[in-house]
C-alpha cells in the first residue's frame, strides 16, 4: 500500500510539473480562498468558542446590576463600591468575588508615560486562579484607601529595573505618587483587560485617580466571580436575583415599579459584543460562499484539464488499470495541489490575523457591553488556526477533484482512444461543466447582491457622520494625577485647553468627556418641573461637558436658539445646548427653548431648585453605539461643571499628525497633567 502511495506521489509530481501553469493558478486560487475561511473561522472561534486562559473557565462569571422598569425594560450595568460590599457580605453561591476597573495611568517622573493597568480588590488573583512569579499580590487590609503599593508584570519590571531579581525595595510613580513594588505577576497574564502591565489596590484610586471611587453612586465597577464548588449558575442567579432588591440603591429616587437585582453571565459569553458576534457568523458564512466558489473553479480547471487527458486515461484503461485506482492517481494530484495551496493559505492567514489583531491594538478599552473583558476575542494563530486549514485543504481536494476524477475513468476506454489527439467532451462532461457554470453565476450573484448590501449599509453609516465634521481633527485625552488634582472644577481643563489654543498650527480647540462614535460617553437621567420625577418616568440622555467652540470645533450645526459661550461660567445661571433629538423626543409639541431640566445625580445640576435652562439646539451626532440611533444629548459648559480629566480636540490648519510633538510639549509645560493620544 505504501508502495502504491508513492508511486501515485511521484507520478502526480510528474503530471503537475508538465501543467505548470495551470499547478500555479490552482494553488494561488485555493491558497486564497482557505486563507480567508481560516482567517475568519478562527475569528469566529476565538470570539464565540475558545476557552478563556483560566482555570476552571466554566466557573467564572460577570456579575451585574440589573434594573427594570415597565418603561425600558431591563438594562445590566455595573456596580458601585457600597452595593459591591453588600453583596460580597451576603452571597453565599461564590467561592470568590473580585472587583476591578481598567485604568491608564502615567507611570514615571519626570517622563511620564502612559501605560495600562488595573484597579483590583485583593480576591483578583484567588478569583482567577492566578499566582505571582515573584513577591506577593495585594492584603485584604491594602483595600482601604493609603496603601501605595504595586504589583507589576515581570516585563515592566525587567523595562523599568533592568535585568535585576524581584526585591521590594523597589519604587515606581504612578500619577506623581511613590508606590512600592510589592509583586511580579507572569508576561502571559495581562489581567481580565488582556492589557494590563501594572496592578493597583482599589484603596488607591481615590488617590491617584476618580477621587469619589468609593463613594460615588455610579456604577462603573466591573465585578468578576468565581462559582462555589457544585453551585450551578441557575443556582447562582436565584439567589442574586433575590439579593439584588435589598442592594442599597444611592442612585436617587426610588420607585415601586422599578426591580432591581443582579445577574451572573458566564465569562466566556461576555468577551464580544452580540452584534458583532452576529456579524462576525454572516462574514464567515460570506467567506464560505467566496470558498465554494474557489471550488468551483478549480473543479473547472480540472475537468477541463481531464478533456486533454481522456485518452492517456483510455489507454491506462486499456492496460488493465483499474478505475478505482486511476480516480486515487487523480484524486493524489489534487491533494497536492490542495497541499499547496493549502501550506500558503496558512502563510496567508498567518499574516491576516496579524493584520486583524492590529486593527484593535490602539483601542484603549475594548469592551462588550456593560463590562470590561476585553480582548480575550482577538484571533491568533494557534492549533485551532492549523486544523482549520488541514481540513480546509483535505475538503477542498476532494470537493474540487472528485467530479473531474470521476468524469476523467466513467468513458468508455475504445470511445477514448478512438479520438486519437483529439479534444472532446462527453455529454456527462458537457452536463457537470453547466452545473459548474450554473453554480459560478448562483454564488457570484449571492456575492455581489451581499457586496451590495454592504455598500448600502456603509452609504447609511456615513450619512450618520452629517452633523459634524472630522476633517483635520486631532483628539486626545488628559487625565491628571488625582493625588494633585482631587476637585472637580474646570481650573485643571481650562489651562489644558489655554496652553493647547497657543500651538501653532492649531486653529480651533475644545473640549468633551467623549468623542462622536466612542459609545462610552456619559449617561443620566433627566427630570423636568411639573413633570413626575420617579426614574421610572425619567427618559436617558446622553452628558457632554463642553467648551464654548465644541460646536465649531467638530463643524457641528446650530440649528435654534445659541451655543454656548464663554460667558456661561460659574455664577452664571446653568445653562444647556440639546440635540435635535432631545428637542423632538422631549418636547414633541413645545418649543425647547426656554425649557428648563436637572440631572440624575453624580452629573452636575442636580438640584431641583436650580434647574437648567435650555438655550439652543443642534445637529444630532452619532455618539451611541453606531448600531442605534442618536440619542437625546445635553451639553453644558464645562466652565459651570467638570472634571479634570477631560478629552480635548483640535482643529489644525494642515496636517493634525505634525502638531502631536507641540501639543504634547504644550500639555508637558503645565508640569501637571498627564496627555494620552487617542486618535
């Protein structure tokens, strides 16, 4: 049987040498096609199916709020300190339970630089199953706000102190504040954000970050859990269903209608958004589609390469080979072929899923949702990348050899010779080379009616951008050190905002707390005089804090009414800019202007005593997640409310890439703020 294998190898070698040509074009045409299927199979895989890197994967979950009311349904959301402690004191169905929040944050002094890291509880490691390499992780008591110690990855570490062994004798600045060094956690472990560096005790974010951390009723707090030994997650979530009612609610005014609660989700179905998901399975179908084709086509090479071949095929049958055994000398030529084709293919997708992994390196936080998993989605090249290929390629060679094969030994052998060197097609060969057409124009037409709707719907996605104007614009963030910045004036904002109009080359600047299309900016509820002020009632809408030339800035439209300017400062009476959308959904028969609002708390004009006057509209702009209409948006000048991280954006007269050094020495000379680009 070997022997026979060989010998069919190096006749197939011998064959494919004499059609060179036609070897070549087979090879590139699958080459590519199982380049695209591998790239977008391990994709879907790693979005949808491959194990989180932790032990026990199935026992890990997202913990969330939940809130539902008759109005919008039911919405997750993560959590605040207090109910965070709450529930740590009374779940019973865990073995462990870990808070956490991503951060970037300026390590060094006097040059700073940028770096991720993470805000976690001193269950982190337990939860995650996570040992340090050297030194040791956080104490329950280092919890509590006035602990600086940090744990850091072996590469900082080796960045930072060079090729030294651990010791804790060792100091890093985190945000101009002297922490001590306390752990080494593994390079391979980079935390739930995928991109951590450096690990910072909760206790210290008040200090070095959001002052209020521990206090504020917001909820931004990711929470991880690990399930107790024989709890089930249904088990799990009968209890924080009845737990999350008794959670303190800080958020404001309570309501009957409203339930609150708490869900568990399985870690592993949090780490990609359900809308890309869904797109991710129609792109993968598509590219099956674009593989099929590619059979196809090579099916259509090889029959007519069989046609050329019908009388050697004759005369090897009438040498008494058997048919079986001439379809497997076929069938050996085009698994090399498939070989081939397929060994480059995985050259090419090697090399895709490089280029699809540098598409989110930049993103500062990728998130899914509510939570913050990140990039535990990224595909790479791994086993499951290489099966897919392999069995790509064996697919691929029969798929496209089998019918040539069979259509080269099924004529009658004296039929074949009888043609002498002439080229004929039997009228089984004439039938499968019209299936094959058929089938070329069915999928092609598939393709091109999706290629259609894709551009329709990259043509609607580009008309949500009318509104404002991103041409050379430059945005990046500023996030000052907390331990020198802990109020929440505009002073900190102001003088970045100062030394950054003085750039040359700089022609407009302004501020805001997001960016268009970033789908994380601030959201509250809004309450009106006269009207009922339960948050069951309240609608949501989106919070800008903004500088008097935001509008201008970013080319954004008045549509009524004024913008804001620089007069609308502390001492002023409070003043709003709303969308078009807020003025229609809002006040659907009113006019808007005039119109007067306070905010959910936590937001700034608060109290319902000094209500905020509406003073303008302007065009919508996409700031909600792009799969969702524009929302209502309030703007208000961040000289009456701020904090002092903020985003700034500027206009430039050319090229905004060339101004990055001056704005980066401009925010420097203020010796204070931290400057982290964005885009």
């Amino acid at each position: 049987m070997m022997d026979a294998l060989l010998q069919d190898l190096r006749y197939a070698v011998r064959t494919l040498r004499r059609m060179r040509g036609t070897a070549i074009t087979i090879v590139l045409t699958l080459a590519a096609g199982i380049a695209a299927t591998t790239v977008m199979a391990s994709a879907v895989y790693a979005a949808l199916y491959r194990p989180m890197p932790f032990e026990d994967p199935d026992r890990l979950v997202m913990l969330y709020v939940t809130r539902q009311t008759p109005r919008e349904g039911l919405a997750r959301a993560r959590w605040p300190w207090a109910k965070i402690q709450a529930l740590q004191r009374a779940a019973r169905s865990f073995d462990s339970i870990a808070p956490y929040t991503m951060t970037t944050i300026a390590v060094g002094d006097p040059d700073a630089e940028q770096l991720n890291g993470e805000f976690a509880s001193a269950n982190y490691l337990r939860t995650l199953r996570v040992a340090p390499s050297a030194g040791r992780w956080f104490t329950p008591d280092e919890e509590a706000p006035g602990h600086p110690v940090v744990v850091l990855s072996e590469g900082l570490w080796r960045r930072r102190f060079g090729p030294i062994p651990f010791t804790q004798d060792r100091h890093l600045v985190v945000n101009s504040v002297p922490l001590t060094v306390v752990g080494l956690l593994p390079d391979a472990f980079r935390g739930l954000s995928a991109r951590a560096v450096l690990w910072l005790p909760i206790g210290m974010a008040p200090q070095l970050t959001y002052r209020d951390y521990l206090t504020t009723p917001q909820h931004f707090i990711a929470v991880v859990a690990r399930l107790d030994r024989n709890v089930p997650l249904a088990r799990a979530n009968e209890e924080l269903a009845v737990l999350g009612r008794g959670l303190p609610n800080q958020a404001g005014p309570t309501d009957q209608a409203i339930i609150w609660g708490a869900v568990a989700r399985p870690l592993g179905d949090d780490r990609i958004d359900p809308a890309t998901s869904r797109s991710m399975v129609v792109l993968l179908g598509a590219v099956g589609c674009v593989l099929l084709v590619t059979c196809v086509n090579v099916a259509a090479l090889l029959l007519a390469r069989a046609r050329v071949r019908r009388r050697e095929v004759a005369v090897r049958l009438a040498l008494g080979a058997r048919r079986a055994r001439i379809v497997r000398q076929l069938l050996t030529e085009t698994g090399l072929l498939a070989a081939a084709g397929g060994g480059m293919g995985v050259l090419l997708a090697a090399w895709g899923l490089v280029w699809l992994r540098s598409l989110t390196a930049d993103v500062p936080f990728p998130h899914t949702g509510y939570i913050q998993v990140s990039s535990f989605a990224v595909p790479a090249m791994g086993w499951f990348s290489l099966v897919c290929a392999l069995v790509l390629s064996i697919a691929t060679a029969f798929a496209a050899g089998l019918a040539p094969a069979w259509h080269a030994v099924r004529d009658d052998a004296a039929a074949g010779l009888a043609e002498g060197g002439r080229s004929a097609t039997s009228a089984g060969q004439t039938r499968t080379l019209r299936w094959l057409a058929a089938s070329q124009i069915a999928i092609a037409v598939l393709l091109v009616a999706g290629a259609l709707l894709l551009l329709a719907t990259f043509a609607r996605l580009q008309q949500t951008r009318v509104g404002f104007d991103p041409a050379h614009v430059l945005t990046f963030w500023v996030t000052p050190p907390g331990s020198r910045y802990s109020d929440t004036g505009a002073a900190v904002p102001q003088r970045v905002l100062e030394s950054v109009e003085r750039v040359p080359g700089v022609t407009m600047a302004a501020l805001n707390r997001c960016t268009p299309f970033g789908s994380s900016c601030a959201r509250t509820l809004v309450f009106f005089p006269g009207r009922p002020t339960s948050p069951q009632q309240a609608p949501t809408v989106g919070r800008h804090y903004v500088s008097a030339d935001y509008f201008r800035t970013l080319g954004i439209r008045v549509v009524r009414g004024r913008p804001l300017t620089a007069d609308d400062r502390a001492g002023r009476p409070p003043v709003t800019v709303i969308n078009e959308t807020a003025a229609r959904r809002l006040w659907p028969n009113d006019d808007p202007i005039g119109q007067r609002v306070w905010f959910a708390s936590a937001t700034g004009f608060t109290d319902p005593a000094h209500p905020v006057e509406v003073v303008g509209v302007v065009a919508d702009v996409k700031y909600w997640p792009v799969t969702e209409p524009p929302g209502p948006d309030f703007y208000t000048s961040y000289l009456q409310f701020a904090y002092p991280d903020t985003v700034v954006m500027i206009k430039a007269a050319g090229d905004p890439l060339a101004l990055v050094p001056s704005l980066r020495a401009a925010v420097a000379s203020l010796r204070r703020p931290h400057a982290r680009p964005m885009r």
